[in-house]
C-alpha cells in the first residue's frame, strides 16, 4: 500500500537549524491510548547553555496538524507563568513540567477527535526547535451508509453521520491499520484528509480486479462539496452499558418508535451504529438476534461464528433499514455511565 503525497508529513516539521542552541525530543513517536482515558504527549528540552528552564523569554506552543498537514490548530501556548489552552481542549490540557526541561502535554478526558499529530515548538530567543508526536486510540473503523443507500454522502454529510452514530470520520492511518486486521470492503468511502479509500484483503473483480494485489484502493483526494461517497467512521471504548432487548410485556417485537420508547423506559437510551460496533470489537458482544439502531437501521453483532447467525466470520450483520412501522424486531440499548 502506497500513501499518497498529499499524506505526508511535510519534512520542515522534523527538521530543526543546526545552529540553534536547542533540541527537543518527544521519545515515543506514538502514544495509544483509549476515549475517556488521560494521556502524557512527550517532550523534552535538551540546550547547550545554562539557562533556567521556563525564563521570561522561553515560549512553549503545542499545535495540532490538521488531517491533510494544511494547517496547525493551536492548543496550548506557554510563556513563563502565562499560559493559554485554546477550543476543545481549553480546560482538558495543561504542561506536565515534571522538571525545568519538561514540556510534555497532559491531556484528560481523551476524545475521539482528538486522536492525530500534535507539535510541540520550544522558542528562546533566535533559537527554536521542534518534533512532532502522534496520538493515537484503540478502537474500531466501520463503513457507514445512509438509509438513502451508498454513495450519497458528501464530505461534509459524512462528518455528520460518523458524529451522529458515535463516532469520528477515519483516518488513513486508522484503515490501513483495520485493513491490516483483516478488514476487506469494497466501498469506497471518505476519510478524515478528504480522500477516498477502501480496503480490499482479497482482490477480486469489481474491487480493483482479480490481477491487483491487496491494499488500500485510493481515489485520491476528492471535491467535498460535489462529490458522494460512503464513509469509513471511527469509534473507541464507551462508558456504558450496551445491551439488547428482546421484545415488551405482551412479548411482542418492536416497530421503530416502540424500541425507542422501550430503552427510555429502562433509562436508556437507543443504541448508535457506533457504540455496537465498539461493543462487538472490543468488547466481545454476541447477540444473535437482529435489533432497531438510533439511525433507523436493524444489526446484530457476533463474536463467536455459529451457524445461523454469521457462519463464516465474526461481524457486525446489517439487516438493512426497514419500514419503522414493522414490528419484526428487537432493541439495542445503550445506558450511560456518568
């Protein structure tokens, strides 16, 4: 599998004047954590004079890379005693400062999106350095596709089903590592740098053809506005409780509106595509009974293959979406835990 170059990282952000005074270094080039988890992005000062670490001329800025590497978003910035955190992550991050050459960011209530590159850029003066340090989650890529059917998704509608299903839109690096998994689909669907990607384990005609090898089949970068695709969506751990009902009292299945009704009478609420599929990867869920979803879908998810239920694989089986009106199945339920 080949990236493509609007993938990577431009090389200026590794390369640091080799008369400056300074170095930083972030020891680990990755860092795996999960949702909801804290987590420490390294870095650390290394200089050839004696200034005390943290003077008054001393600027400390930590930035996120967008997907496609365009342009930084600021998180926290750091001179002396004043320090500003900026967004989503005002309030979540601060400077480890273990000792006077730490500038590692400690980061709280880890979220979905905050997985990606972060730069750390240490300033004295006329000198500065800088390296870069990813941040990465456990968890689960799943296809995603509207009740309209596939490929009626623009970038921006993609976002929005990915968020609405409890989940962020995938990154390449998050496919290639699914791919790796053993995860094979032949549609193509949109990823978080606004290309268009699908991950095939076994080639075969209509995927690229019978001739072609395995890997991820690129697009390319597409138009976001105009042009339509499925998405690739990515989900972490939750905290809560998944679970499935089976029918009410009268010992009847449920039409839309009805297993809605029947998690909020539990105190629940009714589960999304993505906190299924959480359930089923890391979890280990198995239900073999197919259950109304948020999106108006009905799913099961199986862990252990068995006849019946999903044979050949483990999997998250999609039954489709059908009439709301139709009382033919069960609920999924999802109960936060605050």
């Amino acid at each position: 599998v080949e990236r493509t170059p609007s993938l990577q990282v431009p090389c200026s952000l590794y390369r640091h004047d080799d008369t400056s005074r300074i170095t930083v270094t972030t020891e680990q080039a990755k860092i795996i954590t999960a949702r909801g988890a804290n987590a420490t992005l390294p870095c650390r000062l290394d200089r050839d004079i004696e200034d005390a670490f943290g003077g008054t001329n001393m600027r400390i800025k930590w930035t996120k890379l967008s997907p496609d590497y365009s342009k930084e978003i600021d998180v926290l910035v750091s001179m002396g005693f004043h320090k500003k955190t900026y967004g989503d992550f005002q309030d979540r991050v601060y400077l480890q400062e273990a000792d006077e050459n730490d500038a590692s960011l400690v980061f709280s209530e880890i979220r979905l999106e905050d997985f990606g590159k972060y730069k750390c850029e240490v300033i004295d003066g006329m000198d500065d350095a800088t390296d870069v340090v990813s941040l990465e989650l456990e968890g689960v890529v799943f296809p995603y596709s509207p009740r309209l059917g596939r490929y009626n998704l623009n970038f921006h509608d993609a976002k929005k089903a990915c968020k609405d299903q409890d989940a962020t839109v995938a990154s390449f690096d998050q496919l290639y590592d699914a791919w790796k998994g053993g995860f094979d689909w032949c549609n193509a669907g949109w990823l978080n740098d606004g290309s268009v990607q699908y991950p095939i384990t076994t080639p075969r005609g209509p995927c690229g053809g019978n001739n072609t090898a395995p890997g991820l089949r690129n697009y390319g970068l597409r138009d976001k506005d105009r042009s339509l695709y499925d998405v690739f969506c990515f989900t972490s751990n939750f905290t809560g409780r998944f679970y499935y009902i089976n029918s009410n009292i009268n010992g009847t299945k449920f039409t839309y509106d009805e297993a809605i009704q029947a998690c909020h009478e539990e105190g629940a609420e009714i589960a999304k595509v993505g906190q299924m599929f959480a359930a089923w990867k890391l979890l280990g869920y198995d239900q073999c009974d197919a259950g109304w979803l948020a999106d108006g879908s009905v799913r099961y998810p199986i862990s252990n293959p068995r006849r019946r239920c999903s044979p050949t694989e483990a999997a998250v089986r999609f039954v489709g979406f059908p009439d709301k009106k139709h009382r033919l199945f069960g609920a999924y339920c999802f109960q936060p835990f605050y």
